[in-house]
C-alpha cells in the first residue's frame, strides 16, 4: 500500500464525510437560513474529493476534470446560496432589507 | 469492490434526508436541499466514473456543476415573484 493510496483514501473519506454531514443537516436544523449554511459545507467535501481522484489518476482527463467541477461548485455555490436566501427573505416579508419592527440582536458577552 | 464503489453507495445514502426536506419542508427549505442535493449528485457521478473507469463520463459531472447553480437561480426567482 503506497503512499498515493492512503493520501487518496484520506481523501476521499474526508470528503464523503463531509457531504454526510450536509446530508444530515439538511434534516437536523431547522430554519432555511441554518440550512442555506450546508451547501458551502457540501461544496468543500466536493473539494476533498476532486483532490482525492486527482492524486490516484494525476492530472489526466479524469483529474482535470473533476477538478474543474469542484472548483466550480466552490465558486458558485454561494451564489446560489445568497439567491434562495434572497429569496426567502423576499417571499416572508416583500423586502430583504431589515424592517423598522425588526432589531438585531447582538450578544454582549463581555 | 473498490473503494470508489463504495464511496459512490455511502453518498448515495445522503439523497435520503434531502429528499425528506423536499417533499415535507417549506418552499425555501426545500430549495436549499435541492441545492446540497444537486451538489452530492456532482460528486456522485465523479465517484461512478472513477468507481467503473468509464473517464469520458466525467463530463456530465463538469456540465452539471453550473447547470445546478443556473437551477437554483430560476427557482429562487419563482419564488420571489410567487406571493
């Protein structure tokens, strides 16, 4: 078992566990906004793993490739995310921007 | 069995919680686990095409990554303009 081997099952491991957990905290929380978070977390397992094919196959057609959509999907995922959240807000209350009724919280914890 | 096979079932197992949320969550929920949905589907077709040595089958993987995000635009749209 060589050193290529283990890298690779080191990383494509981490990145299937990462998009496990998105997977679950799909369900687990519970407001849109918690849930938008996750598509990042999804992203940066699709990450791991693209690394994880391009130290088995190289920099072949394969490697490039699924480089190439992680990189992708790092890039763009948090468009989309910012797009539902948007229009979220929107759909709840006509206006993403924070309304007069409404006031942040900030917690003091010095 | 190789291990990319494996890899490729485990994250197969995920599709089953967004799936849930989409058919029993809120509209915005749902788009949200659409879009973790879409992103394991990105890497479950780099997994398969590793798993059965098939290389020319990565393209789907490299046309679905954008494809998701222009998805998830159109719906966030839709859901603007629905109230």
């Amino acid at each position: 078992m060589s050193l290529r081997h283990i890298l690779t099952e080191v990383f494509l491991s981490l990145g299937v566990t990462l998009l496990l957990l998105a997977a679950v905290g799909v369900v687990v929380l519970r407001d849109v906004f918690d849930r938008l978070h996750l598509s990042g977390l999804a992203a940066v397992g699709a990450l791991c793993t693209a690394v994880a094919i391009v130290i088995e196959k190289s920099f072949s057609l394969v490697g490039d490739e699924a480089l190439l959509a992680a990189v992708v999907l790092v890039v763009v995922s948090p468009v989309a995310t910012h797009a539902i959240g948007r229009a979220a807000r929107i759909a709840d209350r006509e206006d993403w921007r924070i309304g007069d009724d409404e006031q942040i919280e900030i917690e003091d914890s010095g | 069995m190789n291990v990319w096979l494996a890899a490729s079932l485990v994250l197969a197992v995920g599709f089953v919680p967004c799936l849930w949320v989409c058919l029993r969550g809120d509209l915005p929920s749902a788009l949200a686990a659409l879009s973790v949905a879409s992103v394991l589907t990105v890497v479950l077709l780099m997994t398969l095409t590793v798993a059965f040595s098939r290389p020319p089958f990565i393209e789907l993987a490299v046309v679905l990554a954008p494809m998701s995000m222009i998805g998830s635009l159109a719906f966030a749209r839709f859901l603007e303009r629905r109230r």
